[in-house]
C-alpha cells in the first residue's frame, strides 16, 4: 500500500486531507483486487471512460472517487457482493471531509491521514514513552502537553489543539469502539505534566479508562526488560477488512511517518508484540496508578 | 493480580502453532517463519484451509450448544490461539450475556493479546490463565479459583491434545491420564467438548512429520479410536465423535461436506 511520506503529502491540499486515508486504502486495494483479475490498466481505463493515469492516481489514492467509476470497476474485477458493499461504502468516505476540517490549521498536513485512519481502525495499538496517549488525555493535561510545545507560551491554536483532542476521543464511546490497546512507560506516569492537581486527575482518568472493556492499559515498569528503552512511541492501527494491511504510524515533534512496507510493518509489530509480553499484564495497571497517585 | 512477569522472548525464528493457525484462518498476526511453514504444509496437506475454517466453526456451534442447549454458563477454554472472528466469550455471551469464560494458555504474547482484545461484556467475564495442560493439576488449581466447580463447567479442547504426548511410545496414555484428570474434575452435568486431528489422510501425516522436524512444538495426530476414547465415561451428545463439519452442522444439507481429518465430539458428565 502507498502511502504518503512527507512529500507526498505536501502535494495534497489540506481540503483533501480528511478522506486521504480511506482513499489510499480504498485505492490500494482496488489495484490489489485489478491485479488479482489480470485486468490491464488500459482495460480498466476504458471501462470507466478514463485515461491509464486516471487508474494510477485513483490506485494511489490521489483522486476522489465516483460511486458509479467504482462500480464500474468492481463489476469489471468481478468483487465478491460483500466486498462490494464495504467497498462502495468506503468510496462514500473517501468523498466526505473530514470532522476535523473545521479545525482548521490546529491539524497539520501530516497528521490528518491519521486522523481519517484512527476512525477507520478496527484495533488502535499503541505504545507511548514521553505523554500519555492523546485518545486517554484529560483537557488539562492535553493543555499542558500542549504548551510544552509551544514553548510554555499556548499558541491562539492551543485550545482549538486540546478541543481536537478530546473531539478525537469520543471514537472510544461509539457503540461500537475500536479496542484501544496501550502500553505506557512508567516514565510517562511519573512525570509531572502541568501542576500536580493536573497529574492527579490524568491519572484518575486513566484508571477509569481502563475500566472500560475495549480499552487495555499495560504499564512497561522501570524494572521491566529491556525493550521499552529500546523504541521510541509507535502507533499500529489494524482495519477489520481482512484485505487491508496494518498502518504503522510514527509521530514526531514536526511530522509523521506512515510506514507501509511489509518489512517495516513486521518489524514494529514485533516491538509491540515484546512491549506486551514484557509488559506488566492490564490486570495490574489499577493498582500502579494508584500507588503513583498516592505518591504526588 | 499476578505480578511475576517472567521473562519471555518472542520466537521468531521457529513457526508457532498459534501463529501458523493465525495465518490459516486469514489473520494478520503470524509472522513469515510462520507463513512458510503454513505454506509448506498446505503443498502436502491442501486442505488445511479448509480444515481451520471448519475448525472455527465447529467451535461456534458447540459453544452455542453448550450455552443454548445445554445451558452452560461457565467455559473452561484451554489452548486458547491468537484472537479471531467469534471467539468462544462473544458466542456464548452472545446466547447468555452472563456467561464466564476462562481462556488458558501458556503462549505469552497469545496471552497477552487475550488479556486485551478478548474481554467480556458488563453482564459476564473473561479472565486468562497461564497454564500448560502437561500439569492438569495446577491448571485446575488455578481454574477452581475462577469458575464454581460445583457448578456445570464446559472443558474445551479445540486441536490442542494432539500437542500433548506422544502416542508412539505410549499409546497415549499421558494424554488420556490428563483426560482423567480433567474428567474427574467435571461437576456432574458439566461438558466436555473436543476436536482435533485425526491419521486418516497420508497427506496430512506427511505434512505433520516434515512441520514436526521444523523444530516447532510437535503436533501428533492420534487414530479415531484414540480420540473417541477421550470421551470414555461420559455421555455422547448425538451424533457422537463425528467428522467436526458433521457435528450439528447448521448450513445447507445438500451442501456435500468436505473430507476432513477433524474428529470432535460433546459429551456430558452423568
């Protein structure tokens, strides 16, 4: 699957931005199941009344889709009815904007693929060394983080950044949430974010989050084995479509990576896959945070 | 709260059952040792595919018997594997909410992906142990501190007791002394549901043989008689110890079922 490095995705326009995601999945897999028919780009170009570049950018994800091109397509590859009604639904993503749009500048280039993408996931993995995980931050620690970054002077952007935030959460209470499976180090518990009333009620939150059944919180203990010091934060969403591929998602302070190829994908599944069995088992979370609360 | 984390390395050099059959059924959680190994047993053995998705669905039906039928509340799931679609929690709660389901396995990263993703409802429970079934004893021991043995408990063996023993040696007398065990632990009224693999196809045997020398935790496939033994001294739930697709299948009857090698069966304790 193609998807954006950073220069790609300095050629979409931020208007763009929100269906990006579903449009590269939705595009890859189109390619992936043209393939599989033996149907040449040339063929499939006529059966839509395009040309063979048309088929490219669409299967790059760089076009929007019409409904009926998609049909069209799907008729010609011969698609299983259930993979047809996934996806046409997802053609009609891919033509939505995003519920971030409004946000405006607060959403960088780089990060509203994810956001398109955390929306989409069936499973949010995720490992986190220096902040708690934004789906799990309380306003105030959001704030707090927020203003770090900003050179502890909050941007005009600030607030609109910690409303997106919490805006990102309410995924976790549809009525049928991704499952949300976290490991943090204890590192992230132990700072102190903001004043101690703002740790204090972060770490409330989270032990009420980990209440919840589709949300798993593991704690990577400072006398834990050695793979937590090892890798740096690491976010691997997984799609219930069996055909879509796992994206692997590294945020850093300026920009984000998407990694798509196989290798790379295996590679940090297996840092998660350690993270998770060297990790102290969900069941002993509760009691850490609040020893750690006790201790501010 | 168990708090000893041992210590414990992910073995990506040699395929891992619960990986291979992660791949099988079209999962996204088995790595390339593990699909090589998958791949090259499907050449000798084409069927497998076949086999693990009737494997899956032979679990559906036998556990919403045992909840809908049967009226079993509480499961005692032993070798678990890595999450999949309609995992044994999300049928029988989805027949009686309230039910519990206790997941063992000895995998720690099957483990660990049991302890996050198969989590219950609010009416019912999910809770895991770390056990292997070669010590029936203490799997009990710490089974009989989550389920009311004085209660129905459902016993599941889906294609795990072909990993245990070696019936060349002994004719299976380890696995059925572990049957024993676990038999004589049965509450009256309580379940035990199996299935697994059985020698009838020289393509599967040949496939065994070559994945068994691969350095994998061996898989060694006993005769129908052997496996029907398991069930000695309980009461078959009709139609007995049958091909698993054959078990109360629930689609089409004129579809003709495939020749499988999975024998399974539902029996109760008088």
């Amino acid at each position: 699957m193609d998807l954006p490095e950073t220069r790609d995705s300095q050629t979409l326009s931020y208007e763009q931005a929100g269906p990006t995601a579903v449009r590269m999945l939705l595009g890859a897999r189109l390619r992936k199941l043209r393939e599989a028919a033996e149907v040449s780009r040339e063929d499939a170009a006529q059966a839509i009344r395009g040309s063979e570049s048309k088929i490219s950018r669409l299967e790059l994800g760089r076009l929007g889709f019409k409904p009926r091109d998609v049909s069209d397509l799907l008729d010609l590859y011969r698609v299983s009815e259930d993979e047809r009604a996934t996806l046409l639904t997802m053609a009609g993503h891919a033509n939505t904007p995003g519920w971030w749009q409004p946000y405006g500048d607060a959403v960088p280039a780089w990060f509203s693929p994810y956001l398109g993408l955390e929306q989409a996931a069936e499973t949010i993995r995720t490992y986190e060394v220096q902040f708690v995980p934004g789906l799990l931050q309380t306003p105030g620690y959001a704030r707090a983080v927020l203003a770090i970054g900003a050179d502890d002077n909050p941007g005009p952007d600030t607030e609109q950044q910690v409303d997106l935030r919490i805006r990102r959460q309410q995924l976790l209470y549809r009525p049928s949430p991704p499952r949300l499976w976290a490991v943090i180090d204890e590192a992230v518990l132990r700072r102190l974010i903001g004043d101690p009333s703002v740790a204090r009620a972060q770490l409330a939150h989270l032990i009420e989050m980990a209440q919840l059944s589709h949300i798993s919180i593991q704690v990577a203990p400072f006398s834990g084995g050695s793979r937590a010091a090892a890798d740096g934060p690491v976010t691997l969403l997984r799609f219930p479509e069996a055909e879509l591929p796992d994206v692997i998602y590294l945020e850093q302070h300026t920009t984000a990576v998407y990694l798509s190829k196989p290798a790379e994908r295996l590679y940090y599944r297996n840092v998660l896959n350690r993270l998770v069995t060297e990790a102290l088992p969900s069941a002993d979370t509760e009691a850490i945070l609040r020893q750690i609360l006790r201790e501010i | 709260m168990d708090s000893d984390v041992p210590s414990v390395k992910i073995d990506t050099t040699v395929p891992v059952s619960a990986r291979i059959w992660n791949y099988w059924l079209g999962g996204k959680d088995y790595y390339p040792v593990d699909k090589e190994a998958g791949d090259q047993f499907a050449q000798l053995y084409p069927g497998i595919f076949d086999e693990a998705r009737a494997s899956r669905y032979f679990i559906a039906r036998v556990v919403r018997y045992l909840a809908e039928e049967a009226g079993i509340r509480q499961f005692l799931d032993i070798g678990t594997g890595l999450p999949s679609h309609d995992n044994t929690h999300e049928i029988a709660q989805r027949v009686a909410p309230d039910s519990k389901i206790v997941y063992v396995d000895n995998d720690p990263l099957v483990l660990a992906h049991a302890r996050a993703l198969l989590t219950s409802n609010a009416a019912g429970s999910t809770d895991y142990v770390d056990a292997d079934l070669n010590d029936p004893q203490a799997l009990l021991r710490i089974a009989r501190g989550k389920l009311d043995f004085s209660r129905p408990v459902a016993i599941l063996l889906m294609g795990i007791l072909a990993h245990i023993g070696n019936p060349e040696v002994d004719d299976d007398r380890a696995v059925q002394s572990i049957m024993a065990t676990l038999k004589a632990a049965l509450p009256s009224g309580g379940y035990l549901a199996i299935y697994d693999s059985s020698d009838v196809d020289p393509g599967l045997n040949d496939a065994l043989h070559k994945y068994n020398e691969s350095g994998a935790d061996p898989y060694r496939v006993r005769r129908p008689d052997q496996i029907a033994r398991y069930f000695d001294g309980l009461e078959l739930v009709e139609p007995g110890v049958v091909p698993i697709q054959q078990w109360r299948p629930d689609h089409d009857p004129f579809d003709p079922p495939k020749n499988l090698t999975n024998l399974g069966g539902v029996a109760r304790k008088p």
